[in-house]
C-alpha cells in the first residue's frame, strides 16, 4: 500500500467512524461520559490503609472500578428525570422495576463513596460514645458484634456487602447482593447504613486471593469509628 491509498484508507475509516455516530450509534467508552456524578477523590493516599488493603488494590478499586460505576450510572440515567435527583434518591428509589443498570450503577457509586469515608489510616481500635453504648446494648460487647458482623461478611455468597444499619435507634447486621443497599425500596431489611465492608472479590483478591476472612480481620484495623459514629449520630 502506498502513501496516498493508507491516507485514502485512513480517512475512510474516520469519516465511516463519524458518520455511525451521527446514526445515533455510539461507541464512546462509558468512562468519557460526563453526567451529573463525579468521582470522590479517595480522601488518603493509596497506600495509606497498608497493610490491611494494599495500595494497588486502592488505585484499582478507586479508580476503576469505582470510576466505571460513575461512568455507567451517568450513562444510565442521560436524558431521564434521574439527572435532576441526588444519589441518595435515587438509590431509595430503586425497587423491583428499576433498571439493573440504575440498580447496580447508583448502589455502586453510593456504598464505594461510603466506604472510602469509614476507613482511614491510624483508626482501628473500638467505637467510643453513643455508638459504643448502643452496640453493647444490642450485642453485648464489642467481641460478639464483631463476631456477627465478621459473619455476614464472610458468609455472604458470591459478591456483596456486610453493613451494620440503624432503623430509628435499633441496630441491625445484614448483608446485601452485588451493589445493593439497605436504602433501596426493595431492601429486604431497611435501614440507614452506619457502616461497610465491600466483599466483592476486586476489593482484596490481588492481596488477599480466595481468602476473604484474612481481609476481613485485617479490615478491623482500619475501620475509622470517628466516622462511623458520625453516621450514627
Ligand atoms: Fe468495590
């Protein structure tokens, strides 16, 4: 091929590119989507949750995989009346009718934001204040809601969350499928998300491999309860 036939080629390709778009045929990647919902930026540095959570599962899980629930709950919700809602309404308005693209989109993008924010360096430890009085309340001591919540984490099949919620003053411990959230309308136990525990597998599988318990012990040491009681109170 000569020069002039591989420019005739090459412009052919970009002017067949340009007009399938202007068909309405789209073939943009869904991160280049703009829409009313931004990345947070991680509020530490990726290394800061070592040794529990490793840095190159930080930058992953932020920003791509965290990213793409972005992207795609932008694209999800382009030219509906969702565009004009917050995050939290749309994720309580989410029901058995609701698209799986809203669904897993909008649950995404609301629990990676809340996670990033209940965890943090130099935290671990226990809960102190109003948070403390009401777990020991409904469990005892903090080793016995830790052992529940530990079990719903670890128990939960295939991907999801393990969440404590708070229902008026009541504490709960569930957990939920893919991205789904207490919040939802079709939460089968509702509730006010007080804290977190991603365990998808891309959330500590590079560290961790198939062994979900070691993460979640290690994740003890960097939940961060000056927040969560925050989201208690
Ligand atoms: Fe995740």
């Amino acid at each position: 091929m000569n020069r002039s036939e591989f420019m005739k080629l090459a412009f052919g390709a970009s002017a067949a590119l340009f007009s399938t778009r202007s068909f309405g045929f789209n073939f943009r990647p869904a991160s280049s989507y703009d829409g009313p919902f931004t990345l947070p930026p991680l509020p530490y540095a990726y290394g800061a949750l070592e040794p529990s959570i490793d840095k190159m599962t930080m930058e992953i899980h932020h920003d791509k995989h965290h990213q793409g629930y972005v992207s795609n709950l932008n694209k999800a919700i382009d030219g509906t009346p969702m565009a004009k809602m917050s995050l939290d309404d749309i994720v309580m308005s989410v029901d058995n009718k609701t698209s799986m693209a809203v669904r897993n989109n909008a649950g995404g993008h609301w629990n990676h934001s809340f996670f990033w924010k209940i965890m943090g360096p130099n935290a671990g430890g226990v809960p102190t204040g109003a948070l403390a009085t009401a777990i020991n309340k409904k469990y005892g001591s903090f080793d016995n809601f830790k052992e529940e919540f530990t079990k719903a984490a670890t128990t939960r099949f295939g991907s999801g969350w393990a969440w404590l919620i708070k229902d008026g003053n009541s504490l709960d411990i569930i957990s939920t499928p893919n991205q789904d959230n207490p919040m939802m309308a079709l939460a089968e136990k509702k509730g006010t998300p007080i804290m977190g525990l991603d365990v998808w597998e891309h959330a500590y599988y590079l560290k961790y491999q198939n062994k979900r318990a070691d993460y979640v012990k290690a994740a003890w040491d960097v939940f961060d309860w000056n927040n969560i009681g925050k989201n208690f109170s």
